[in-house]
C-alpha cells in the first residue's frame, strides 16, 4: 500500500483528493497496489470537508513520516512549495506537482536532488493540464530529435479569446468565468501578461531540447495588446488570433523560446483549438509532426494528471525514472529579436509612410465597415525578418500592434 499527503488542498489538491476516492479501484488496479490519501497539509481550515483527520496543518509530521513515500505539492508558487518540495525529496519521498513556476524556476535543481535521492520527482501536470504530453515527450517520442514544440499553453487566455471572438464577450466578463470555472491563477495576471505560458514553454523547451531555460529572461507578450481590430484584420487575412508558446532548436547549439499573441491561419488544425483547450505540437525527425490536445486547465483534467503521476511514482518506488535536463550557458535562449520570421503590423501612419518602409507588403484596411477602426488603419504582414533587421522600418511607423505569424 502507498500512502500519499498532498500539500495544498486548492482547486487542483482538492481534485486530486476526489480522483483517489472516486477511482480507488481502477488506480489500485493500475498501480497493482491500493494507494491511500493519509494527510491533507493547509494552513486553512476545512469545516465542510470530508477527509476529516486528514487535515494538518504541519508539514513536518509528513516529512517525519516514513508511511508517506508520495507527496502531492498542489501549493503552487515558489515559496513554500518550494521549501517542502525539497524537504520532502531529501526525506526520500518521492513528489508529484501540477506547479508550472517551481518547475520551470527551480526544475533542475529540484530533478538533481530527486536523482541523488533516488526518488521520482513527476509533473505531468504543469504543462497543458490533463493533455498528457510530458510522458509522450521524454518516452513516445524518446527516439526523436526533437527541433520544435508550440502550440497553446494557457487555457484562461485561450478561453478568453475565444468567448470575445464567437461570442462578443467583453474581457472582463470572460476572465470572471474563466476565475469561476477554476481555470486562472490566483494572480490572473500571470495568465493575461504570458507568465503561465512562459513557464510552461520553458519546461517544454527544457524536456524537448535538454538545456535549461530561464523563465526570467524569456521574451514575453500577453493578450492585453490583442484589440477586436486586430481580430478583424487577421480574419481579412485569413488567420485567428492565438497565444502561443513556441521553442524551436537553432543551428550553433542556441534555442528561440517566446510567447506572444500569433496569427494563425485558418487552416492550421491549432486555430481551432477553442475556448479552455489547448493544443501543443512537437516536431522531431522521426515522427513529423505529432499534435497534443486536450483540457488545458480546470480541477479534475488537472487532478487526472498528477494522480497518474502518483501511480507512477507508486510503480517506480525501487527502480526512479529517468527525467532530467542540464544546466545551459548564457546566452543559449534567444529570442525573436535576432530569428528570421514574417510580423503582422497595424499601424496608423500615412499610407506614404507604411510605402517608404515596407514598399512590397500588401495592405488590408477596412475603413468605415466595422466599428472602432478608424480610416486609417492599416495592416500587413511582413517578410520573413528579425525584430532586429525591421526595427529601423518599424520605428518611422507608429506601430499599433506587432505579432508574429506562424508560418
Ligand atoms: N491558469 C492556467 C491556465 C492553469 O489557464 O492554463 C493551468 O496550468
């Protein structure tokens, strides 16, 4: 028998409680042996809960417990989390995580201790919610070479988008939901500004790559710049508007990691990933190109996760699995500023102005016919160039929006 203690009991530890109780049988089955929820460590008191004298409030009676083989850190952040998650893994406990910033952040560290330890750390659950695509990555596509993951890694902002897009959702209105349904962060913002996607592309690049990347360097852009004009505009162009997270391989050892709002066309089987799912592509010379789609957030899709991490870590308590990554040098991740690629411009400058700087891109503007866009609205999507080689040209525009296009 396996007795686990999960550590924060949020939308995710509270899901993960009920999983273990309501698929007792099929997860003793799976992991040909019963699995017990033994404590529920939150500072906060739980009067309608029914686990009863399973909460505590005290970490260390876990830590001190040789019962508890598997932790459960659905804390989040990078605090306490990371505190007990360290404390836990020296205390020979292997941990299972849906918590995107401390991997992302402390990752490598925290897989080093686990080796030393020769426990499991998992965490199939930081990166797309209930998709699996952590064991596919580091198993399934094991034989690749892999050169490229992106795709949408955020459920709140894609359920956003999509409410403002099909169903005229004004933001505000649609963030609300997305906070009742349980698919933000606490912070919303981390979701709004790309924070949760730049972690989760890091951890991504992080797997797919086997270099580390600093969440805090990453070149990062939200939705709060993406303007129904924009949405309009990429629609005349034949495309939608998605927040993507993209890592690809460079030539000279060096890796491009961003996220931004990209205009996708239409026929790309990602733009129609819609409202809290998401979708996550992984290209590698074997394989092609292999697709991921799913849940991306929410209590069960994300419980669903880390409990069969959970079985893992029951079913490799002698033999740890390998999952790991090496620290990179400085320098390795670059960003758009200095990678070839096209941009989607909206600019209000004078028809001469948008000519003199970028004489053969054709010009889409619809004065008069849709509200909000004034007369002189432009947009256009550039060639394939650096941020760094169209900066002289984009600095005589008065430049509105500015996003990449997939290609
Ligand atoms: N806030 C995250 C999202 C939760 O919306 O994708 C899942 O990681």
């Amino acid at each position: 028998m396996a007795k686990v203690a999960i550590l924060g009991f949020g939308t995710v530890g509270s899901g993960v409680a009920e999983v273990l109780r309501e698929n007792a049988a099929g997860i003793a089955h799976n992991a040909a042996e019963e699995i017990t929820l033994k404590y529920i460590v939150d500072i906060r008191d739980f009067p309608e809960s029914t686990y009863g004298s399973a909460h505590i409030k005290d970490f260390s009676v876990v830590e001190q417990d040789p019962e508890v083989t598997i932790v459960v850190e659905t804390i989040g952040g990078v605090g306490v989390a990371y505190n007990f998650t360290k404390r836990a893994l020296l205390a020979g406990k292997s941990v299972v995580t849906s918590n995107k910033e401390l991997v992302a952040a402390h990752g490598l560290e925290l897989l080093a201790i686990a080796k030393e330890m020769n426990v499991n750390y998992l965490f199939e659950a930081s990166v797309g919610g209930g998709i699996p695509i952590i064991r596919p990555i580091t198993q399934c596509l094991a034989a690749n070479e892999l050169d490229e993951v992106y795709g949408i890694l955020n459920g709140t902002t894609n359920y956003i988008l999509t409410s403002m897009v099909k169903d005229g959702a004004a933001f505000e209105d649609a963030l609300k939901e997305a906070q009742r349904r349980g698919y933000a962060e606490q912070d919303p913002s981390a979701d709004i500004e790309g924070k949760d996607a730049t972690r989760k592309i890091c951890i991504l690049a992080d797997l797919c790559f086997g270099k580390n990347v600093e969440p805090d360097g990453v070149f990062t852009r939200g939705i709060g710049t993406v303007t129904a004009d924009d949405v309009e505009y990429a629609r005349r162009l034949g495309c939608k508007i998605k927040l993507l997270g993209r890592a690809v391989r460079l030539p000279e050892g060096r890796a491009l990691v961003y996220v931004a709002p990209h205009l996708i066309h239409k026929t790309s089987l990602l733009s129609n990933v819609d409202g809290v799912m998401n979708g996550i592509v992984v290209r590698g010379n074997a394989i092609g190109e292999a697709m991921f789609y799913g849940a991306g957030a929410g209590k069960l899709p994300t419980a669903s996760a880390v409990t069969a991490d959970i079985i893992d870590a029951a079913k490799h308590r002698k033999a740890r699995k390998y999952l790991g990554w090496e620290a990179s040098e400085p320098g390795y991740a670059v960003s758009p500023e200095s990678v070839p690629m096209s941009w989607y411009v909206r600019t209000d400058s004078s028809l001469t102005a948008v000519g003199a700087a970028f004489p053969k891109v054709r010009l889409v503007s619809f004065p008069g016919e849709y509200p909000g866009a004034g007369p002189d609205h432009y947009a256009f999507v550039t060639e394939k160039a650096s941020l760094a080689e169209l900066r002289s040209r984009l600095d005589s525009l008065n430049i509105l929006s500015l996003f990449p296009v997939l290609d």
